[in-house]
C-alpha cells in the first residue's frame, strides 16, 4: 500500500465493525437516516472551505474532463448535497472515508486514509436544542464505549469574537487570532502569545487581555460571570453567545450530562466554517491513584454550528442552519485496539457457529449434503475444503477460529440418519 | 457532484443499505471474515492486470510523491494482499467502492464510483469444493432476494482454450478469441464471427469450428458428449476442465441447485486472470403467461478461479490458487428501487420507535428529561427541535416518518408522575 494508508486484517476490520456499529446504533438511536456521497467531488466545491489546509487536498490526475479531487471531510459534501438538492431540514448520519495529502503520522494514528463517522441537524429550530442533542450524542458514544473519563468542551465562536473586539483585535484579525488560541490545549499561554504579537501581529497590551479571558474555564457561574463582565456585556456578538450558552447548560443540566461538561474560553477550534457553539472531546488521563490535574490524551469527538456553509453552494445564497458532530473514530480504534492487545483477549473474526465434520474417509459427499442443509436454514457454517480432512484438523479448526459447534456425520450417524452434535469445548456430545 | 457520481438520498442509502446487509449476511453464513484495504493502490498495482480496460484506471495527481491511483475493483488489491502479508489460506469478504474513469451509461447503472460485494476462497485444496461454494453463494442470494427466475452459467478457461487448440488457434491468439467469444452474449454468432475472421484474424475454417462448439449449453449430460469429443478428448488441457466440471456438477447436485446452473461454452469472461472456472448469473424475464425463450436482462453476479494472479505480487512468485463471486449490487440495487417504486411503498429511512411529544406549552423541560432517559434505556427517540410545538405538528411528523407511537406528557401527565403512550395508526392510548 501507499504511504499512510494501510491493509485492515480480519481482526482490525472485525474491531473496527464493532466500534463503526456502536457509533452508528447512537446515531440511529436520535433518528438519523443515512445518506451517501462520493468520495469524488468537484474540485471548487472544496476550495476554500478549510483555510491553510486546503492544501493538503488530494487531486485527481487532469484527464480531460471535470476537475476532481478526494474528499476531505463529510461536513462539506453534506452542505453541497443540501444545497444541491434544496433540503432544508434533514438529520442525518455518514459513516465514510476521507483523504488528506498530509504527512502521515501513523503511530499517532494520522493517515490519509481514514473514517469519519458524522452526525448532522440541519434545519431552522428553536436555539440550542440541536445543539444540546449533538453533546448529548458525544456523551452517550464515549460513554458507551467505556473509554475511560472524558471532557466536553464547550464554547462559541461569538463568544471568542467578542473577546478579540473588547480586547481591541481588529475584525481583519479574529481569523488569525482563532486560529492562535486554538493551540492553547497544546503549549503554554507564552508561546500563545510569542505567536499573536509576533506573528499575527496583535498588539501586546490586547494579547495580554486576550489571556485573561482565554484561560477561563468553569459552567453556569462563569456564564452568569462573564454576562456581568462591564466590557464583554456590551458586546452584542459576545452577548448572543453567552446567552444561548447559558440555555444550553439548561438543556445540558436536564440531560443530566453537565458533570463532564466545560465552558472553556480557550476552544477555538480550526475551521473556518463555524459560526456559533463549537465543541471537543479529550479523553482524560488519570495518574495512578492520586488524581492530578488530568493530562488530555487528545480529542475523540469534535463539532459545532454552521450556519453560512449550505450558502456557499446555493445560488442564491440562501441558508440553512446546520449543527453537527464528527467522532475521532481512528483515535478510539487505536486505543481499543491496544487495549484489546494488553488483555490478550482474542476477537473473533468470523460468525460460523458450527462446523460440519467427519469421522471417516468418503463421506465428503455426506459433508455437502448437510452443510447445504444448514446454509438453507440460515445456520452458520463451515466445512474443510478437503475430501477426506483428518478429524482432529477439523476439531482443530473450531478452536483456532473459535468455532463453538461440530456437527459431525460417520458412518454410524449416516446409517441412523441422526448428527452428532459436539461442544468444542466441553466436548460433549449429542446424537440429533 | 462530478459526471458519473452520485449522492444517495436516506430512501436509496436505505434501500442499499437492506440490500448490502442481506449480502453481507450470506458471505458471514460461509465463514467469511472482512477485510478492509484502501482505495488510494500503487499505480503499478493495477497496471497490466485489466487487459485493455487498463486505460479506464483513476490516477490521482503526481504531487511529488507515490504515484497512486484509484482501485478498479477488490480482487487485485485482495490478490495484493494476499503476496503482502504472506497468507495462503483465507475465506474474506470485501463490500466496497470501485473506480472506473468510464463514460457514464447512468440510464444502464454505468457509474464511475460503485460498489462491489466480493467472497474469496485463498488456499490449496482439493478441487471444485471451494469453486462448488461460491455458486452456492450465488444461487443463496439470488434467491433470497426474489429478484425472479435466474441463471448461472459455467465455464472453465481451460475447456475454451482446449476448443481453441483444437480448432486450430494458435496460443498467441487465445485471449482475442476469448474477447470475442464473450460478446455472444449480446450479439449473434454471425458478427461475432466476422470479429474473429476480420479482427482477429482467425482463419475461417477456424471461427467455423469454434462456432459447433461454443453455441453447446446443457449440464451433465454435455459433459458427458465433450469428454468423448474425438478432438477435445485429445487435449490436455480441455481433458481436465472437463473432468473438474464433471465433479463440480456432482457438488452442485448434492447442493440441489443444478436446475439453475448451465455449462455453456459461450462463457468466456473479459478479464485476463482467469485460470479455471469461471461463471455468471443473469436474470431470466418470462414474457407474460406463454414461457419462451428466456431473455436475459444481465449479469448481476460473476466469478472464477484465478490461480496466477498472488504469484504476480510475490517476490518469489508463489502462488495461492484463489476463487471468488462478485456480485453486481448495482444492477440488482436498480431493478428492486424500480420495483419499490412501481409498489408505491415507501421504504422508512430511520428507525426511531417514539416521539415524545407535549400537548401544552411550556413544557420542553418535561420532553427533554423524558426523551434524555429515553435514549439511556437504548430506545430510539426524538423530540421536534421547537420549543412548543403544535400537537397536530408533532402527530404529523410521526406519520411522516413512520414513527410507530408517541409519548405524550403534559400538564395532567406531569402532576400524576405517568406518561400516555399513543398508538399513531390506531390512536388508541395508555397511561403508564
């Protein structure tokens, strides 16, 4: 295979089906349909929609016809297909792959290969209920997957706007500035901001002020905080955004969830599409029995609102709301997997619930009969592709592939018309 | 999307997402295991292994690194795989898109981007047992699905070489002939005849001796004739096709299924991999009442034995005789969307089991703790994203959308701790 893509073997494809199957039972437990797009979509419909990383596009040789390239996630092709066919109000869920010209980092599980799994609510609704079922969704999933404790962070883009305007940022800079904060989960506030006087060119009286604001984190009483803050309560974006903050934590605190949930002034998030509420999961690290400041093991789950996207592809212009979450299948299935591998369980990779077998030599024709019988009644199952297969190969076979049942036909059997059915493991035995 | 692409709405992703599921279920009953590998091969993976179609390969952009392409089916890269990870012996199914940089024929279920739905049987064995089990494959979800009166026709490449030798074609021009003979499918044997002498430049003694035999269909019985043929029973090579389909016959007896299997030496097969077996199903449409010569309406199913192609990507060249099914989802995917619609049933695109719905205002906080224990007992559950919405409204939605009951909570409800459990087709209610 190529670089940064890879083979999945019968026991990874048999994990990863587990996984894909518990993320999309979620997805269709909150009534999602699924639809499907192609990988192949026209080059301009992804142009300019991922900032600094349209660049790591892939593009289809030019071989005389339209210009395509390779997916590069499922939220834009989700807001193409909206656009596309004029629907306004649709949940849906795409559990696919997408591509990146990036440098692999395998062993931090970065391919250019890999699965997203998307669930998405477009449609003009009441504020935040949407959005609160999309947390709601990421809650459930980690939960479920029993991955160890975990973290949802939680901000607005209007929120973080209004900070960079009563910090003095001009508008030409949120861009930029978004972007800067968004590294705060992996280096210190210094460097944070070395980056925004240096390079982004703000000035260091507004990066400090920046920093006072961006290093809050808490719930309900941070909100009630900041719509008192003298500045950030003059802001009309700021103020929008706090507002419908404070209505999610409500719907949040009905679910139930807000334990695992952080208002958190530094999540920016790097897309450029999001408008509204945006949000992260990271799974925590616990240092053995003495619970420290938890270490993020990285994010597993990401979203948010946005509401200009479907615009961009309808003539038009006109908009549709969208709010929606992605989760970090890749990461899970890496961690699964290594879980998998320290506990020395062994997964299996096939169904077949029984083998048929036999005893003796020139009875294939005896194995044909009633594996075809079996196979008609819906019953899993396998033969040896052997005339006359050794018993013990047979028996053999069922437990390197955890086969639980041998139906097995002798000449004894055959003249009784009767099955000898054996338990692979307890090795008992049942003539039917 | 791009020419020769398609997005699928909830209605068709439904519809194949049954289909695929009832595939897919009939390759886990033979012990299949999945695997996954990527769509992004090595160009020089797929070049020299198509014959002519090699020019219909999707080739990404040469941006300095591997030169890539897209994969043009799932049995090189399997093939691939296989020489890889040094295995010689797996049963694997693989159910996924496929590239083809073809004109479009969309009207004929032609597309660029399609799925296949592939059963491979890797491994040294003794013969026509595992070639006996991916016809049974075939003829199993054939059935299954009810797509009507079928055929699956049988041929072996070594028996069609046999007839060539025989009728005087020299080796170098076996695969031509080969191409060409596959065409009788569609066309009558005159213009295939006229390809032979005038293209291919066979001599016309020699079209005329192909033409006896390859214009021969029939079962045990033909078999039986050839192996007594005074020519073919001469040749080396025919002599064990014939033998191997005598036995493959007796498999296909004890699996009672030979009433829908043909010899037929028209079968030829485009691909160049083919060693051995090799066969087709199509679709049979009896016109009205008065049965007459069945009319075929296409392959929807197709295989065969490739015992050369692993060597090809082992360093060393060793072989892993392989034989496998694919089965043309997309054809069958348009001929049941067709039928579906000439039904006018219409097909749910989600699952959900329950609305929870509130008949006064004010009382979103009620629907959301409701739906949000819902959920947590792992039933599937959604609520309108409007904070009062008109009962009517709601009721509508789940008519809509099939949704089978409602739970309905208000005031009365709220004070007497009970929720009313509507039945939306009969309206009858309960309070529990």
């Amino acid at each position: 295979t190529g670089q940064g893509t890879r083979d999945h073997p019968p026991a990874q494809a048999a994990l990863r089906d587990r996984l894909l199957s518990a993320v999309v039972s979620c997805f269709k437990r909150h009534g999602a349909a699924a639809i499907d797009t192609p990988v192949l979509e026209l080059r301009e419909t992804l142009t300019g929609k991922y900032g600094e990383d349209t660049k790591l596009i892939y593009e289809l040789q030019d071989q005389g016809g339209e210009l395509l390239a390779l997916r590069y996630d499922l939220t834009v092709p989700f807001a193409r297909y909206l656009a596309m066919n004029k629907v306004t109000n649709m949940k849906r869920y795409h559990v696919a792959k997408v591509y990146r010209r990036d440098n692999p980092a395998t062993t931090r599980g970065r391919y250019r290969e890999f699965y997203q799994c998307d669930f998405d609510i477009a449609g003009q609704f009441d504020p935040m209920i949407p959005d609160a079922e999309c947390l709601k969704i990421v809650h459930e999933i980690l939960s479920d997957l029993q991955l160890g404790d975990f973290l949802i962070k939680v901000n607005d883009r209007r929120i973080l706007n209004g900070v960079f305007a009563v910090c003095g940022v001009p508008e030409s800079k949120f861009m930029p500035a978004c972007s800067t904060v968004d590294k705060l989960d992996k280096v210190p506030w210094e460097e944070v901001r070395n980056e925004m006087v240096g390079e982004k060119g703000l000035s260091p009286e507004a990066a400090d002020r920046i920093g006072e604001y961006v290093q809050l984190h808490g719930g309900l009483d941070l909100i009630e905080q900041l719509l008192q803050d003298p500045k950030l309560s003059q802001n009309k974006l700021a103020k929008e955004g706090l507002g419908d903050m404070k209505l999610l934590f409500e719907y949040l605190t009905l679910f139930g969830i807000t334990g695992k949930i952080s208002f958190d002034l530094s999540l920016a998030r790097g897309l450029d599409y999001y408008t509204g509420v945006i949000f992260e999961a990271v799974l925590l690290h616990q240092k053995n029995e003495h619970v420290e400041e938890p270490v993020s093991v990285g994010s597993v789950a990401g979203g948010g609102r946005y509401d200009g996207l479907v615009g961009m592809f309808d003539p038009k212009g006109r908009k549709v709301p969208c709010v929606g979450v992605s989760i970090g299948i890749e990461r899970i299935f890496s961690i699964l997997e290594q879980r998998l591998k320290a506990s020395g369980e062994k997964l299996r990779t096939t169904e077949t619930e029984v083998l048929v077998a036999t005893p003796q030599k020139h009875l294939l024709a005896a194995r044909l009969t009633l594996i075809s019988e079996l196979w008609d009644a819906r019953i899993k199952a396998e033969m040896l592709y052997k005339k006359d297969p050794k018993l013990l190969k047979q028996l053999q076979y069922c437990e390197d592939m955890g086969i639980p049942l041998a139906a097995i036909v002798g000449e004894q059997e055959l003249a009784d018309g009767v099955v000898k059915l054996r338990d692979v493991a307890t090795r008992e035995e049942v003539r039917m």
